[in-house]
C-alpha cells in the first residue's frame, strides 16, 4: 500500500524530535507532498508528526 503525505502546518514550536522526523521523511516546506512505501517505520514516524500532515491512501493501479 502506497500513501501520499503532506505537511499542512508549520513544526515551528514543536519538540525537536518531531522537526527530525520530518525532516527524516523529507517534508521540509509546507505543502510538500510524499507518496511512500506503507511500511511499519513509515506508519510508526508518520503516527508521531499526524497532527502536522494530511494523509492519504493511494490507489496502485
């Protein structure tokens, strides 16, 4: 399964380690958008900075 995320708010005054993560899943300007891989480190990273991204399941075919 396939997912496209977006950083739809700002990491400004949030901890350092939530900036880390999405620095670690490449989203380091508001409305930069992924779609990646669903797999278990994904969801666990993407699970830690949610209330910061929009997320959406991508059709594969």
């Amino acid at each position: 399964m396939r997912i496209r995320i977006t950083l739809k708010k700002s990491p400004i005054g949030y901890p350092e380690d939530q900036k880390a993560t999405l620095r670690a899943l490449k989203l380091n300007k508001l409305n930069a958008t992924r779609e990646i891989d669903a797999t278990p480190c994904i969801i666990g990273m993407i699970n830690k900075v949610r209330h910061l991204l929009e997320i959406k399941e991508v059709n594969n075919g």
